[in-house]
C-alpha cells in the first residue's frame, strides 16, 4: 500500500491510501491519520468507501508529525571520500527537526543565513512500532515501509561547528513523500536506484546496496542508545554526487528543480526560491 497525506480544495487535511490515480480516504478525524493508523498497529486501514481523485488535491508530506527524524551522516564510502571525512566506525548520527519537513512540490525556502546550501537525495525508513535493543536480524519487524527524504543542508552552518542539526533544519530543509510504501512491496531496500537531477542535470545516480551501514545495522545502533517509536523516520544517508563534494562546489541557486527518483518508491519535486 501507498500511504499519502493531502489537502483538499475547502483547505481540510485528510490522509489515506492512493489506488492508481485515485484516494481512498482513511476514516477518522486524527491530526496525523497516517501516524495514528502506524501506532495502532492495525493489520489494514479502515478506509471510506469513496474516493477522489489525486488530481483534485495537494499533495503534503506522508507524515506530518513524527516523533523524530534521525539522519544518518557519510554512508556511501564515495560521499565520505567526496565531504573528506573517514569513515567511521559507527554511524554518524544527527536529528533534523520536524518543522522543517517540507511535502512535494512545495519550495525549498533558502533565506540568506543558510549559506552554502546543498541537496541530498535518500532513502527513508518509516519505523512500525516501539523497540528498544532490537536485534539485527528482527529489523523487518520494526519497518512500516519507505519514503524519500531530500535532506536538504546549509553547510555553511552545519560545518560550522561539529553539531549538524541546525544546518539540517531550516524551515522547508526536509522534503519528504509523496508517498510511504508499505513494506511488502519493497521486497529488498538495499538494491533500489536512487538519482537526483538538478534542473535536469543528473547530480546523483547511485544504489543503496552500496550503504555501508545497513537498515539492520542502523536499527540495531540506534536501539541501543534510544528507544525508537512507531512514526520515527530514519534516514539512510546519501550517496555521493553532492554539491559539496564537487570542484567547484555546486551549490542551490534561485528557482531550481530538484527530483529524487527511487525505485519502488516515487518521485520527489521540489523547486528551491532563495529567501531574503
């Protein structure tokens, strides 16, 4: 299943399951029906009879409010050769806030303090329910499904000091969507193409076979330090091709298109707008 969060015309936010090029609303009045729906941990929504066309609405964000957006820091050995930092031992871990999550075809807004601000196409996981210590070899039972994150940075702060989560979080730095895949129909998430292009310039073309630290792995870690709960995203790093990593670097200019297209998953669009 396709899970999607959208806005009607009269301006109501509702969530469901797309069909196709149709909708099915979920029922309910919850804020966030595709988080309520994880955390009840329901075998099958409950789903309107109706349904509407994707075509008569706007897409948002799948999720509107998880708990937490973990980011996983240089897991593609060529992205930590091309941002010269070793790879490490562990993941490197960081938190983007959750006011910066941006839905599809919505601007990247870049005011004029994130400076150096960059792109990055990757693939996220959606947790299904509460674990602490899991094991690697339990990980499915902790995955919902997957989406795509654009994990949009202003280097210019972000390596300013050793903490990333302020250069990460600028309102709109967390494109996400359009939609959560189930986990069923992701048969093996280490082996999807993964591309962005760059006002049709393809920036990165790569696959998530080459993570270093595996979905299994990146549970297991986390799990360790921090109780993960149902809604958290974790997402999975990006690989290499970024606007930081070439000579000379390439930063976001003023109304660019920015796709992340990942097997299985979808398409992500978003235009950038330089805000002063």
């Amino acid at each position: 299943m396709k899970f999607v969060t959208y806005l009607q015309h009269d301006g109501v936010r509702r969530s469901g399951v797309l069909q196709g090029d149709h909708i099915r609303p979920l029922t309910g009045t919850a804020d966030d029906a595709v988080l309520a729906y994880i955390r009840s941990g329901a075998d099958h929504p409950a789903l309107e009879t109706s349904s509407l066309a994707l075509a008569d609405v706007r897409l948002l964000a799948p999720l509107q409010s998880p708990p937490r957006i973990f980011g996983i820091g240089l897991n593609y050995v060529e992205h930590a050769a091309e941002s010269k930092m070793k790879v490490q031992e562990v993941p490197t871990v960081f938190l983007k806030l959750t006011s910066s999550i941006a839905g599809p075809d919505e601007d990247v807004l870049i005011p004029s303090n994130a400076t150096q601000t960059d792109y990055e196409a990757e693939l996220a996981v959606v947790i299904s329910k509460p674990g602490h210590r899991i094991a690697a070899k339990d990980w499915e039972q902790y995955v919902f499904g997957y989406t795509i994150v654009n994990d949009v940075s202003a280097r210019g702060v972000q390596l300013a000091t050793s903490q990333w989560t302020l250069g990460k979080s600028f309102p709109t730095f967390t494109p996400m969507g359009p939609v959560i895949v189930t986990k069923d129909e992701v048969p093996d998430p280490h082996a999807l193409g993964i591309k962005l292009t760059l006002s049709g310039e393809v920036m990165q073309d790569a696959n998530t076979c080459d993570l270093i630290f595996k979905i299994p792995a990146l549970l297991e870690y986390l799990s360790s330090i921090v109780p993960l709960e149902a809604g958290d995203i974790i997402s999975t790093g990006t690989p290499p091709g970024v606007g930081l990593g070439r000579n000379p670097p390439r930063w976001l200019k003023h109304n660019e298109e920015m796709i992340i297209e990942i097997e299985r998953i979808g398409t992500l669009k978003n235009r950038t707008c330089v805000a002063d």
